[in-house]
C-alpha cells in the first residue's frame, strides 16, 4: 500500500528574542521604517499615515519597546504631559469632559496627569506647583476660581493654560456656555406649561462660581416670567443622589396649598435623579402632581423614571476643545478663539401641564 506522507506543519511565527533592552533602530528594523518615522510616531503620530503608525507601533508592542522619556523630554524641551486640576471629580459630570480632554490630548502624543482634591484642597498652591515641578507642558482648569490663585504661578513659568466650564469673557483662554442662556431654555419651557410659583435644588454657591451662575441664571430667567421662585422650596446642598433625594423630602413637606410650587428645577441631574426617587417613594405623580427638570442630559437621563427633562451642556465639547487649544498653543499656531459653546432642551416626561387644582 502506499504511503501517505503528512506535509510537516508551517513553523510557528516566533517574535524576536533580545538579550538587550529594545532600541528605536531595533524598531525601526522590525517595522521597515527608517528611525525618523518611529520617532514621529511616538512623538507627533498626526504626521505619519494610518498605515505606518500601525506597523511601527505593533513592532513597539512586539519588542516591548520603551522610550527613554527623561531624554526624550530633554531633546524636545517638552514632557509631552499634560497637567489637570479637577476637583469633586466623581459624582459629576466632569468625568465625561476629562475623557474627552484625555482622548484629544492622547491623539497629539500627550499624557494628562490628573489631580482630583476634595474642593475645598482645590486652590491650594501645593497642588497646582507639584505639576509644574514634574514638567507639564500645558495646565487645564476647572473653573475661574482656581484662575485666580494659579495665574501669578502660570504667568511667572509661562505655562499654557485652559479654564474649563467658564464663561469665554472672563478669560481669553476660557471654555464654556452661557448660563443664562441655559437657564432661559428650561424656564421659558416651564412657563409654556403654565408653572407659576418654583423651587429650586442646587448646589453649594460657597466658592463655586459654576453654582451661582446657575441659581443667578434661573432666578433672572424666572423673574423676566414674572414667575415666584419660592424661598421655601429653595435648597442649596452638596452634589449627588442622596442629597436631592433629601432636599426634595424637604419640599415635598411644603406642597400643601395654593401657594405651592408646581415645579422644581435642579442644578444638575444627579440631584434630579435623587429629587425624583424622593418623591416616588412619597408617592406624588411626575409630572400630573409636580413637574422636574434639571441641567446637563447625562448619560442616565432618558432612563430615569420618568425620563428628565433637562438641557443639554456642551460637556465633552469642553474638554475637546481645551485640548485642541492646548495643542495648538504648543505649536506655535493660533488658539480657537473663546466662545460661548451651544446649549439646547431635550424635553422628556418629566414635565408636563401645571396641575388645573394649583393657583
């Protein structure tokens, strides 16, 4: 009988072996590319086509190749970091603009180093020269109450800055929305429904100037109505779920009467969701017995019960932008001039007609 003969099987592909630490002609070697372009790839990959960049960075991956930073920075005059001070970072909105800072910043070749204090640690000087010390080449802000403790610092290091979440005409190098105009969308909304008398769940106005631009743009926007934003049903707390779930078992005591408010606006939709939880454990209809709407439109927003009406901010626009005006700066080139980011009202079912029973 004849024999059959098994073809041996294809060798497997064996990564190569180094008894050395990597170097970039090593990587260069693997990837077929002369040493320039991985260097371009590791430093400036917006340079180099898709196609390269890939080859270049699996031949990284493959030898484990690591670049000398400290030499690197020392050859460029540049760490390619990027510092961030963010302060009552969880629970908030402001995860979602430093992923998008992060990502724009990472697109360019740069590192984000994130300091998240408690906010009251937040101005402390410590903080904000720890980063310069470790060589950032840019600084992002949160807000221009910390502006006005790390300006001398920036001016002296001649360090690039962005403020986030600001108003553009308080700074040239401020990223934010109008907050009035915010405030108009969601009160001209509710006074379409007929809501006269309102309260209001916000956060700590003590040194937050996000906080009070939101109360002030609500109560211009509810006064311009002629409509009554109700002292009684007007509660300032800290951020999250359980302090508005808290704050609106206080106003649900006050909705006896005529004189009651037919509906609640709350500064961000974390409070929102703890406002509603409060009061569908009181048992009170949203929005047959109150009506409430928030700002933001997290991600959790249509999936509350009901779905929350609330306005939309520009939250991860913010952090791209910061970025590209980084970037940009660094580079010589001309930065976005600041300008006020758009805002629009996304209705829900957490709103409806002011109950026919209230004055």
């Amino acid at each position: 009988m004849p024999r059959t003969i098994s073809k041996p099987s294809p060798e497997p592909e064996i990564s190569p072996v180094l008894t050395r630490s990597a170097s970039l002609a090593d990587v260069a070697a693997l990837a077929g590319v002369s040493t320039g372009t991985v260097s371009r790839v590791l430093s400036k990959p917006e340079m180099i086509s898709a196609e390269t960049r890939t080859r270049v960075l699996a031949a990284v991956d493959r030898l484990g190749y690591l670049a000398n930073g400290a030499a690197r920075a020392l050859a460029m005059k540049r760490t390619m970091t990027i510092g961030a001070i963010v302060p009552r970072f969880g629970g908030s909105s402001f995860p979602t603009m430093v992923q998008a800072l992060e990502s724009r910043l990472a697109a360019h070749g740069y590192t984000l180093l994130l300091s998240a204090p408690e906010h009251n640690r937040s101005k402390e000087p410590a903080i904000l020269r720890t980063l310069l010390e470790r060589g950032v080449d840019g600084v992002a802000l949160l807000g221009e109450e910390q502006l006005v403790h790390a300006l001398p610092m920036l001016t002296s290091s001649r360090t690039p800055y962005v403020v986030m979440w600001a108003p553009p005409d308080i700074d040239e190098n401020a990223i934010g929305f109008d907050e009035h105009t915010a405030a108009g969308l969601l009160v001209d909304h509710l006074a379409g429904l007929g809501h006269r008398r309102i309260g209001f769940i916000g956060g700590s106005t003590v040194g937050n100037q996000r906080a009070q631009r939101r109360v002030s743009g609500v109560a211009m926007a509810i006064a311009r109505h002629g409509m009554t934003l109700c002292k009684e049903a007007m509660i300032e707390t800290e951020y999250g779920f359980e302090f508005g779930a808290l704050a609106m078992t206080r106003i649900i005591s006050t909705l006896k009467g005529r004189q009651a408010v037919s509906a609640v606006v709350c500064g961000n939709d974390y409070l929102a969701a703890g406002a509603l939880s409060a009061l569908d454990h009181a048992g009170i209809s949203v929005p047959g017995s109150l009506s409430v709407a928030s700002f933001n439109d997290n991600d959790f927003s249509p999936y509350l019960h009901p779905p929350l009406t609330t306005v939309r901010l520009p939250i991860r626009e913010i952090g791209e932008q910061a970025g590209e005006n980084l970037i940009a700066r660094l580079r010589g080139e001309p930065s976005v001039p600041g300008r006020h980011l758009d805002v629009s009202l996304v209705v829900r079912k957490s709103t409806g007609r002011r109950a026919a029973n209230l004055a």
